[in-house]
C-alpha cells in the first residue's frame, strides 16, 4: 500500500508532507478557519453509502442514516440527496432532517422514551414508521394516532439478546438493556399493536449495538429475528419490512470489522436460504457511514513534562471529542506535517478542567507547540455529542468535496452559548 495512504480513510493522504483530504490541504483549512475544526469528506461518506448500496444491488432495500452518529445539515443533505432515509430519535432530530430537505416518508423513529410531542410532530410529518420499544409506548401512539386523524405506521423493536461482542456502554440487544421488547414477549406485544386502532403493523426492527466487529452476532440477530416472523405470521398478523438496525464498526486502531458488501452478502445468503429474500429491507447505519469520513484538527498549545507522563495540551478537549472520556475509546492522532526526528511518548489532553479530559495515552508523536494535529475517525459521535462544557465553543465544521472546502456550521460564539439564558430581574 502507498505509506502516504491512511489505512481504512482513502481519501486522506500525504502529499509530499502534508495531509490532504480529497484535493484540499488540512492545515490550510486550519489557517483559514481555525481550530479546533472537525473536517469531513463528502466523497468518504458516499464510499461508505456505496458498500452498501453495492451489498443490496438488486434488493428492496431503504438505508435510514442513524444521524445521531452527525446530525450537522451539511453531512444530511449529503445523504439525503443520495437518496436515504433517516433514523431518528427525537422530534428534534425530525426538524434537522426536514431542514436538510430530507424526504419524511422516509424517517422511522426510534428510541425508548418518545414524547407525546414528538409522536404529534412526527403523525404530522407523516414519517414511514415508528420503530416502538414497549407495550406503553404502542398504547399512547395509538391514542395519538387518533387524535391526529393518522393511523401511525409502526415496527416494533425486539431485543433479540445477542451479544455484539463490544463496548458494554454500546450494546443494546441484550436482556438487560433499556432497549426493545424481549424476544419471548414479541408476539403478545405485536397482538396488542394490531389490535389497537390507531396502529398499523409495518415491520420488525432490531438493533443489537454499535462498533460491532465481527459477523456472527448479526447472523445470529438475523435468526432469532427471522424465528419470530415465523411465529408472529403464523399468528395472523402480517409483518412487511425487516428493518436490521445498524452498528457496524469501523478501523479506528486496526480494527477488521467486515466490509458492509461482505456483510450483506452473508446475510442476504442466509436470508434466501430461510425464504425471505424477497422482503423489503431496512437498516440504519450509522457509525460506518461517516466515522472514518471525518477528523478534528487541533493545534497543540504547550508540552508538559511531568513525573509519571508528559502531556501534550492541545486545544481540542472532552466537550468536542467525548468519546475517550465517556467509553475509553481510541481515537489515532496524526501530524499535519510530520516532523524529522525522534518521537517522544506523551498523553494527549485538552483544556478542560477535568482529569477524564484526555484524547489520547501514551502516543508516540513528535511535536512543538503551536504544530497542528489531526485526530483520526472523528465524524461520528463526535460533533454530535459535543457539548459547551467550561464555556467552550463547539468546533466549526468544514466539508470537503473534491477541491472545494464548504463551511457547514460556524464556529459556536459565547454570545451563541448565553442566547437562551436571563438574568433574574
Ligand atoms: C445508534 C443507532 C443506530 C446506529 O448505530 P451505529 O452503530 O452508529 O451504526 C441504528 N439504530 C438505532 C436504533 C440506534 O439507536
């Protein structure tokens, strides 16, 4: 392989000795807009959609981009002109699709614990299906079904227990996550929504968790999934569509996860195999679209030898990048523009006054103050759950399409921050 070339990230490579991102030099982004600065690769996100689309050629199939993963307007619009739908879950959420021009036919809501609110706005929108997670959440949507004068399309979320083999933070079809309708209590709960007025069965749905690195979990999902089908037909109640959930996991550190086309080869075997190849599909990926279509460029500030560690404080923080914070996870930090020389080890960490405020643990880098970095894998889960926390601005976001570079969002002022807020007259 060309050593310029990033593993897992084709478009990011060096050109002599400077990052490029498709045709666009980083630290000329970082000049130009300051830092930090999450920067994303429209061409990345449409390989990612295309692994897919090239799994499914021939199929009925819908791909909901889980946009929780990035919700800015600039990484929606990209997809929704590429024809997805979106997975959502909040009413929030729903106006972002709306406001990136996305198509509501082509929403489904997910989540345990949607408002009454939510449910009104999104009847109203008229969504394609409400992924439903217990028995009293299909009680009150019909109730608001009715009001509405709608009947609301619905899906009901099982929990297939199977376990995902990841962080335990990210696994989501387990017995004991919040998540979904038990397996063994499926067919009562799908009795109940085809009994009640305002619902219409449309489908079945399951999400077994996130970063998921190897095959056998969702075959299995696939399955216990395809068992209960059997069982809730035979039952006298149509199902529809198969809605398989997303979670895919990306290389962030040599990860191997299966390449989606890979994947949905395999499964689309053992799909055939059960006699359901000719159901209409859904999935809802999230991660595997746009994580490894993204980075967050920062500078660094100062080098800190300590006793025990050497720290290099660079001015992204936890509030931009919480993922090492919140599940311990590794993100690679590379140069800019790579110095000759030897490395020295550091932890990387930023501003914010917090010691679970670190990017990186013992990395080899060789750095000054004022060099700018990239932090690897960085466009999902990211900016999405980025937070003002210390009174931080939240990171512009710049994406790039071939040579040009599109300001997304500007970055977030202090004026911005205190808008909502007043004082006590
Ligand atoms: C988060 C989520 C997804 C997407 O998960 P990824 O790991 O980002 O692909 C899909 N479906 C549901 C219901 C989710 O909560």
């Amino acid at each position: 392989m060309n050593p310029a070339l990033l593993p897992g990230r084709p478009h990011f490579a060096y050109r002599g000795n400077r990052l490029f991102v498709e045709d666009v030099c980083l630290a000329d982004l970082a000049k130009e807009h300051g830092t930090p600065l999450f920067v994303y690769s429209k061409a990345s996100m449409l390989a990612a959609l295309a692994a897919y689309q090239r799994g499914f050629a021939g199929r009925n199939v819908r791909i909901c981009y889980a946009m929780k993963a990035n919700s800015s307007l600039g990484v929606l619009q990209v997809f929704a002109r590429a024809g997805c739908g979106f997975d959502i879950v909040s009413g929030g959420e729903l106006r972002r699709v709306l406001a990136a021009g996305g198509d509501a036919s082509k929403v489904i809501f997910s989540g345990v614990g949607k408002t009454r609110e939510e449910m009104r706005q999104a009847l109203a929108a008229g969504i394609g299906c409400f992924n439903v997670e217990s028995e009293a959440e299909l009680e009150v949507l019909s109730e608001m079904a009715m009001l509405s004068g709608a009947t609301a399309a619905v899906s009901v979320r099982v929990n297939p227990n199977v376990d995902p083999k990841t962080h335990p933070y990210i696994s989501t079809g387990l017995k004991g996550n919040k998540f979904g309708v038990a397996h063994e209590r499926a067919l009562q709960t799908y009795r109940r929504a085809a009994a009640l007025p305002g619902l219409r069965v449309v489908g079945i749905d399951c999400h077994i968790g996130s970063q998921i690195t190897e095959e056998t979990p969702y075959l299995d999902a696939m399955d216990r999934i395809l068992d209960l089908v059997d069982v809730i037909e035979a039952a006298g109640i149509p199902i529809g569509h198969i809605d398989f959930g997303g979670g895919l996991g990306i290389d962030y550190n040599g990860d191997t996860p299966p390449e989606a086309d890979a994947l949905w080869t395999r499964l689309l075997a053992r799909l055939d195999a059960r006699g359901y190849g000719g159901r209409p599909l859904m999935i809802e990926p999230g991660r595997s679209l746009v994580g490894n279509a993204g980075v967050c460029l920062t500078e660094v500030l100062y080098l800190k030898p300590g006793e025990l560690k050497n720290f290099c404080i660079i001015d992204a923080a936890m509030n931009d990048l919480p993922r090492p914070a919140m599940y311990q996870a590794f993100h690679q930090i590379v140069p800019l523009q790579p110095r000759e020389g030897e490395a020295a080890t550091f932890d990387v960490v930023g501003p914010v006054c917090e010691s679970g405020d670190w990017i990186g643990r013992d990395r080899a880098l060789n750095v000054a103050s004022g060099d700018l970095l990239a932090v690897l894998s960085a466009g999902a889960y990211c900016m999405s759950m980025a937070s003002n926390y210390n009174t931080r601005g939240r990171p512009a976001e710049v994406l790039v399409d071939g040579a040009s570079a599109h300001l997304i969002r500007r970055r977030e002022t202090a004026e911005d921050q205190m808008r909502a807020e007043s004082l006590v007259r």
